[in-house]
C-alpha cells in the first residue's frame, strides 16, 4: 500500500474583509434588487391577464405563483441566482456578515420599490405583452452581476512526499507514525480548506506545516440494526440522504421549524402583493359613497410602498441584531406586525392602505433577512448553502400554493376581506410557531457550530 502526506505552505494569510468582497455585496444587492422586483411587479399585471383570458382570479394567481414557485423548488432561474449571490456574501464575510447580508438584502426592497412604477408605465404604454418583453430585457442583468461573483481563493504552495512503503511511515489511523502525529479517526475539512493541519514530528520542517487529505463534515446519525447496516438498499438511501442535507432536520429541530414558518408565511406573502392592486382599485367600486377612486398608478404605488418598507426592514434587522436583541423575538415580532397590516388592508381608506403596505413591507423585509442569518446560526457555514436551498423549496411550495388558495377563497366568496383576513391568520400562527425555538434547542442533538457562525 501506498500513502501520501501533503506538506502544505500559505503563501500569506486570509485576506481581511473587503475588497472584492465589497463588489460581491453590491452584485448580490443588485441582483435580488432585479429579480424581487420582477417577481413583485407582476402584480400590476393581474387585472390585465384576469380580463385578456377571462379567468378567474385563482386561475389568475396560479400564473403568478408560479413564476416564483417553480424557481424556488427547482433550482433554475430566480432560484439559482438568488442562491448563489446569498452564498458568495457569506463566503466573504465572518465577523461583519451581518451587516453585509443586511446590505445585501437589502436590494429586495430596492427592487420591490423600483420596478413596479416601471411595469405600470410600460403596462400603459405597450400593454402587458410589450411590457412583459422590456422588464426580461432589464431583468437579464442579473447575468453581469453573477459573473462579478467569484469564490474566495486561499493561495497555497504545496510539497508532496510519497512514501514507497506503507509500513515505513506507518498508517495514518494507527498509534504512531513518521511526520505525522497519532490520528485515530478522519479529519474534518474547515470551510476554506480541503485539508486539515495537525501536528509534525521532527523529521518534517514545521514551518511548511503537515496536512493530510480530509473529507467533508457528516452528520453522525443513529446506527441501525445490523441486518439493516448491511442492506444495499439501506446504504444507498442513507448516503442519497446524506448528500441531500436530509439528515439535518433530525440533528437540528430549529431548523425544520424554520422551514415550516417559511412555508407556512411564503403563502401569505406572495398572495399579499398579487392582490393588493385589484383590492385597491374595488374600493371606488365597493365601497363606501365619497372614497374616491383609485387610479392604476395610485394602486400600483402600493406594491412600491411595499418596497420602501422593505427597505427600511432589511437595513434595520442588522442593526437590531447587532444591538444583541434575540433574532428569534424579533421574528416573530415581524410576523406579528405582518398579521396586524394584513387587517388593515381591509379599511376602505387608501391612505390605510399604503400605510398597511408599508409596515407588511417593513416586517416581510426584516424576517425574510433574519431567517437567512438564523439558518447559518442553527446549521452553521459548512450546511449554510445546502440549507439555503432546502428552506427555499419550502419557500417554493408556499408560494405556488398561497395565491391559489387566496384567489380560491376570492372567487367563493367574492370579497378581498376574506381573503386578507385568512393571510393575517396565517401570519399569527407563524409568530407563535416562533417562540418555540428556545425550547426546541434544548431538545435537538445539536450540530457542530463554529463560534463566528452564530
């Protein structure tokens, strides 16, 4: 048999925060600035396509939904480009990611402010067809910001020593070897390197700095029984498990919890956006005599207040956090204030409505980024992009199923009242799904953590 030990130099050390990672943060600003904003503004286009193809308004909210949802549980499109700008921020940065992920995020606001006035001019202008044409050409962008993300290089020399005899350098798991210290089981990777250091006898130069190959970090699950450990069937499913991260939920009850919220609170938060526009505009027609009318651009500057206060959420979630109050109270504060202004959509007062429209933007905005920091605290940065997207599926599923549910209950009972009231239930029982997180981490087995994770 037949070893190698790899002695491995760094050239210099870890670059300090910054630099292109300054560029990475405006690329990912950018790019969720784009792609939220095309996703929010098909909202101005829903009374357009409920009229051109005479459908009804949950056959109307299907199309809609799923311009997100299939992104999300697919892994193509929004998804992809969503996932990737989130990871190349948490790459790039330890002690400052939260003020560069609130930075980063940001860019949802920006975009849900931006563009929806954009849609309602070209909506105007070239009819929904034309406009839809123009926003892709806009939205394509997204494609020059990608390629400013680029992984984060530790440079390295490396010198390699092979041994022609096993049994002269001795194995890597045994009692003692030659250049190598006693190992009794496999070294786990960090996150930056593929190597693990440990520590060098005398006849290797210390300043080069011993390393042997690792493999990744597992999650260590239960054994099973023996007939079962030697079932092919059995090592397959646990290794596809393996590989899917699916194995997480069981080591970490925070997390399948957060999954849940998120699916639970992608509904409402997608239905929200697609019906605030021909709510407002029903208040002239259903409402009470000298309320006055409410113009497509006056209703379509709902979806843009939507943005201004996610703007405002997602700067101000970092510094909420940084100000050391619990992320998790904080959540489920937002979620609570997320039911309140579902109620308040139901006033037949435009101004309600766009303050409404400002504190669902508000509250949306900030839990959507700190779900994204409580992820990397309950999982830490070795799961951080496999979690990423596994919490987005769930987010997928929520928002293909919730604006069909919403134009379900719209078309049985032809009042948007209902409908905001069933959003402001949901939003209630994700809030108090929330405060179960303090006693779900005494109860989970828990997963390695490095302290700059948390």
């Amino acid at each position: 048999m037949r070893s190698t030990i790899v002695a491995q130099k760094r050239s210099r050390p870890i670059p300090a925060e910054g630099g292109w990672g300054i560029v990475v943060v405006i690329a990912a600003h950018l790019k969720l600035a784009f792609l939220f904003g095309l996703m929010r503004g098909f909202g101005v286009l829903y009374l357009s396509w409920k009229t051109e193809f005479e459908a009804s308004a949950k056959e109307t909210a299907a199309v809609q939904s799923l311009i997100t949802a299939v992104s999300c549980f697919s892994g193509a499109g929004l998804g992809i480009s969503f996932n990737a700008g989130l990871v190349a921020v948490a790459m790039y940065f330890k002690r400052k990611y939260k003020v560069a992920h609130a930075v980063a995020f940001s860019g949802i606001g920006t975009g849900i402010m931006a563009l929806p006035p954009v849609f309602q001019q070209l909506l105007d202008s070239y009819g929904w067809r034309g406009a839809v044409l123009v926003i892709s050409a806009i939205v394509a962008n997204v494609v020059v910001c990608g390629a400013l993300l680029r992984p984060r290089y530790r440079r390295r020399s490396r010198r390699t020593e092979t041994s022609h005899d096993f049994k002269k350098h001795d194995n890597v798991s045994g009692d003692s070897q030659e250049g190598i210290t006693d190992i009794d089981h496999d070294p786990i990777c960090d996150d930056e390197s593929r190597s693990v250091m440990v520590t060098c006898s005398d006849s290797v130069d210390p300043q080069d700095g011993c390393t042997i190959p690792c493999r990744g970090p597992e999650i260590q699950t239960d054994k099973l029984h023996p007939v079962c450990e030697k079932s092919p069937v059995i090592k397959h499913l646990k290794r596809v498990s393996s590989e899917l991260g699916l194995n997480i939920f069981l080591q970490s009850y925070r997390f399948s919890l957060l999954c849940l919220t998120l699916f639970e609170f992608s509904g409402p938060y997608a239905a929200f956006a697609v019906f605030i526009v021909p709510r407002a505009q029903s208040i002239s027609k259903d409402g009470p005599v000298g309320t006055g009318v409410v113009t497509p651009s006056r209703a379509a500057f709902l979806i843009s207040a939507l943005g201004i206060g996610s703007l405002v959420g997602q700067l101000g979630n970092g510094l909420l956090i940084s100000w050391k109050i619990s992320a998790v109270n904080v959540s489920a504060a937002c979620l609570f204030l997320c039911g309140v202004s579902s109620l308040l959509i139901n006033a037949d007062e435009y101004a309600v409505l766009v303050v409404a429209s400002i504190v669902q933007g508000f509250s949306t905005g900030a839990f959507y980024a700190i779900t994204v920091v409580l992820t990397r605290r309950f999982v830490g940065m070795g799961y951080f992009a496999i979690c990423t997207g596994l919490f987005h599926i769930f987010m997928g599923v929520g928002m293909l199923s919730g604006p069909i549910l919403a134009g379900w209950l719209f078309d049985e009972t032809s009042s948007y009242n209902s409908v905001y009231y069933m959003l402001a239930g949901i939003y209630f029982i994700c809030a108090l799904q929330m405060l179960l997180v303090p006693l779900l981490k005494r109860l989970e087995p828990g997963m390695d953590i490095k302290p700059l994770d948390k």
